[in-house]
C-alpha cells in the first residue's frame, strides 16, 4: 500500500508534524538524512502506526502515491536546494515537492520557478507553532504552484489548527513566494508582539516596582479580556513560574536575546519597499541593543539617566499600560498588513488579508482574539488601505490614546526605554498628520543638492528649484542622490 504523503526531515518539526498527519489518518512515508533517525523513529513515536521508513530516496520515492506529495523539512538554506537536486530526478510531472522550513520568500519564489520548469510542482509553506503547533495543529500559509493547492488541500486542512468557530487555520496564499512571505511577515509580527510585552513588564517592574506575582495577576487578567492571546498567556506562566528551589526562573535568565534572521528580513523586504515598518524594526534592534549584554554593564556605570521618580496612581498607569500595548499592537498589524500591500503588487500576488488573519487566529505564535477582529476589518473591506481608517480600529487607537500618551510619558520619565511603544505612537502621529515637517527636508535637499520639489499652490508633479543662496545656478539634479 502507498503512502499518501512523503516527509523529509525527522528534527523536531518534521517528527511531529508525521505524527500529526498520521493522526488524521494519512498513511505517511517518511525519511532522513541521518537513515538511524528514521530507524529511532518508527521503533519509538511511531511505533505500532501507518508510517513507513525508508533508507534512501528512491526508496521513499517509490512508496508514495501519484501524483506525489513530499513534505520537506529540513534546514532552511542550502539543504532545501541540495534535497531538490536530490529529488527531481526521482519524481515525475505533476508530483509536488512542498518546502515547510523557514525559506526566504525570493529562494521559495526561485525555487518554484525551478521546479515548474522540471515540470513539478513546489509549494513553500509557512508552518508556524513550534513543537507543540506541529503536532497538534499549526497555522499553515502554503503558496506556490496553484495546481498543487487541490493535492495537498486536505491533508494540509485537516492537520492545521482551528479557529474557536472551526475554521481550519490553512488557506492558499498566493503564487510563488507568498506563503513563505506571509510566514516571514508573521514572525516579524512576533518579534513586535515579544518587544510590546517586555516593554510594559520593564514599565511594571521598574517603574512600579511590582513583584513577578503581582504582574502574572495583570497579565492573566489580561488576557481574559481584548489582550487574550498566546503571548499575553505565556508571559503570565512565565512569571508564575519558580524553580524547585522556589525561584523565579525568569529572573535567572540573560537579558540577551537571540535571533534567527526572519524579523530582520521582515525588516529589509520593507526598507526595500519603502513602508514604514517602525514597530518591527525597533523590536528587531531591541534585541540587538540587548545582546551587547557587556557593553551594556560597562555603559550604565557612566551614563546615568536624569529621572523624576513616577508620582502617579499606580492602578492608573497599569491600566494605561494595558491600552498602550493595545493601541500599539493595532499600530503593528497595521504597519504589518502595509507591508503585505505593498509587497503584493511588487511580486503579483493576490493576498487575501482577511484570510492571512484567519490562518494567523490559532496555531501560530500570534495567535490572538484581536486577529479575529482584523478579519472582521476585511470582511467589512477586503481593500482596506490601512487597519487604522477601519472604524473598530479607529474607535479603539481614540479611545486608548491619552492612556497610551500617559504610559510612554511613565517610561520616559523614569528612564525606561520603550522603542516600540513610541515608535507606535510616533507612526500614529506622522500617518494622521495633515501636514508634516518633510517641506522643510525638501528645502535642504535643494538647497544644499538642487534635487527640486513640489509646490502646494502648484498641481503635484511640478518640480521647482530655488537659488537659495544668490550663487548657484539653474541647473538641477537628476542623479545624485542624498
Ligand atoms: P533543523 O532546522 O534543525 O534541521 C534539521 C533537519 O534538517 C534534520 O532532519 C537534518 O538531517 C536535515 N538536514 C540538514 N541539512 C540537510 C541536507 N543538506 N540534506 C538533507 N537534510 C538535511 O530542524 P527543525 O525541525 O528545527 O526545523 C525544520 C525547519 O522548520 C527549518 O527550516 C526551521 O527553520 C523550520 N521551523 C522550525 C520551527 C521550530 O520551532 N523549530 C518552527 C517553524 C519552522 P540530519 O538528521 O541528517 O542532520
């Protein structure tokens, strides 16, 4: 009997998702490149199930169903590329090779090229949810070759996550790269997401002074209220969390974070777009700051801050520190969601945005009830220019802004930084300005470049030059640029 699908790549992830496949009653081929991991897993955790193991890739070829359905998760990088090498050969038109690593979106679009042009299909495939999503149920962003999504629909629907209402988390995303991208977007929406909420515990803890119980008691109030998500849970765990000594674990653990590159991709893809993607960039330096842990030390020994001690009400600035998280998570997704806009008309594709909130409502790591509100947004707008014009975000950025003023004010005050939280702000200030200082940048570059511009009692297109200093001359410049 056939497998109905092939996975490769037996490391945490591709181990629970075979298991998770399996689960939902697929019969499922699986196969490493270390060949003893393959043994290891099906005398262990796949023991006494459908699996079937093979030792090399003809083999594992040979097992499966036509047309063929190869899951691949493997390193992202250049073992997808050698594994494709690897495969091709062995697999005939209209088998459907599908990468479920973190790949950068230009390799997945690249590859797809590739592929098709062997006359096989490829799909890159967001899969978020680490361990535990594998398993049980991730969110999964699949793109790429669009005659694959009828092949790979069920099995990829029936082991993804559901939302409260049932709905699977696992739709097409679009051509070529997008699942991939969408997948990156997600991450970086994390990275934004991680910043917010250590920025209001730093707040809590060292403008407040609270204790680690006293915060797991606001944050799991939180969470049973618009905060309620993922995150917002863990954090609460994290902080109830003591060791068998009865420490706080968190409070043992090196205030340098780590990353593996795909907020910093989030990052170049829209400096390369040219939106402004504030929040995420702030995170993504957040933790580099962080990382100089030494350098750090040996700073706060000679740079001291000029502070005024917090003379508020504390339930107050708790309370605006919970809407100042909201308002400027609504400021991430929106900045989140410009990105994808502008990404989908450079690289064609059609996203759909209410879907990518539906595939991100359960399953992944953002996981929230706020994503079922920006679904809502789409609904009632599927060419929504900006989460902030649509009416609920609207009513709920005004409603939370002098809590969010007051709270960065807080922080400020005493010297504690909250990148992201004023970026936030400072994006809501600059996007709903009428009129912004960039008359007066305009001037210096022609001033001091001649690089001309626009007239506001002229039509926009006209460019304009000033001698502005009696000696210069007509000419204006058309290549350099500063
Ligand atoms: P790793 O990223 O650690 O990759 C290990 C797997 O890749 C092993 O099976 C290894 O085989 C295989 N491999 C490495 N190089 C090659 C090669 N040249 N040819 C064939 N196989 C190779 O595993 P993870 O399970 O952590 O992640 C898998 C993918 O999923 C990655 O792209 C990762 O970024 C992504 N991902 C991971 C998440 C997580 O929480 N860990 C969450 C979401 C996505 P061997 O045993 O022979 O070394």
């Amino acid at each position: 009997e056939f497998a109905d699908v092939g996975l490769i790549g037996l490391a945490v992830m591709g181990e629970n998702l075979a298991l998770n496949m399996e689960s939902r009653g697929f019969r499922v081929a699986v196969f490493n490149r270390t060949t003893s991991r393959v043994d290891d897993f099906i005398q262990g955790r796949a023991k006494g199930k459908r699996f079937i193991g093979a030792h090399d890739l003809k083999e594992f070829v040979g097992s499966l169903q036509k047309p063929r359905k190869i899951v691949m998760l493997v390193k992202a990088g250049a073992a997808v590329d050698q594994l494709i090498d690897q495969l091709l050969p062995l697999l005939e038109p209209g088998d459907i090779l599908i990468d479920g690593g973190n790949s950068l979106f230009t390799d997945t679009i690249r590859r797809t090229k590739r592929v098709e042009e062997s006359g096989m299909l490829f799909v890159g495939s967001g899969v978020s949810g680490g361990e535990e999503g594998a398993l049980n149920g991730p969110s999964l962003m699949p793109g790429g070759s669009v005659a694959a999504w009828p092949h790979i629909k069920p099995i990829f629907q029936a082991i993804a996550a559901r939302t409260p209402d049932g709905e699977p988390c696992c739709d097409w995303m679009g051509e070529n790269g997008a699942g991939h991208f969408v997948k990156m977007v997600h991450n970086g929406i994390e990275y934004g997401d991680i910043q917010l909420i250590g920025e209001t515990y730093d707040v809590m803890k060292r403008v407040l002074g609270m204790s680690n119980a006293e915060m797991h008691d606001v944050f799991a109030e939180w969470n049973s209220a618009e905060l309620d998500s993922y995150l917002i849970e863990i954090t609460r765990d994290i902080l109830g969390f003591v060791d068998k000594n009865g420490e706080a674990t968190v409070d043992k653990i090196l205030d340098a974070a780590g990353q593996k590159g795909t907020g910093k991709w989030t990052v170049i893809e829209a400096l390369d777009e040219g939106t402004p993607l504030t929040l995420i960039s702030e995170a993504v330096f957040a933790r580099a700051l962080s990382a100089g842990k030494e350098e750090r030390v040996q700073a706060s020994k000679q740079l001291k801050p000029v502070v005024s001690e917090f003379k508020g009400e504390r339930k107050q600035l708790i309370d605006d520190l919970r809407q100042a998280l909201y308002a400027s998570k609504i400021i991430s997704y929106a900045q989140g969601y410009q990105l994808m806009r502008a990404a989908a008309k450079t690289y064609q594709w059609n996203l759909n945005y209410g879907g990518i909130a539906l595939v991100w409502r359960a399953g992944c790591i953002i996981r929230s009830a706020f994503l079922g509100d920006i679904k809502k947004a789409f609904e009632r707008d599927p060419q929504l220019v900006n989460l902030l014009l649509d009416p609920f975000f609207r009513d709920a950025v005004s409603t939370r802004q002098a809590g969010w003023r007051r709270a960065i004010v807080a922080a400020v005050q005493s010297g504690i930084p909250v990148p992201c939280m004023s970026a936030a702000l400072s994006y809501f200030d600059g996007y709903r300005a009428e009129r912004l200082p960039a008359n007066l940048l305009q001037a210096q570059r022609d001033f001091f470049g001649a690089h001309t511009y626009e007239r506001i009692d002229q039509p926009r297109g006209q460019f304009f030059h000033t001698d502005w200093t009696g000696h210069g001359g007509a000419t204006t410049s058309r290549s350099y640029s500063a």
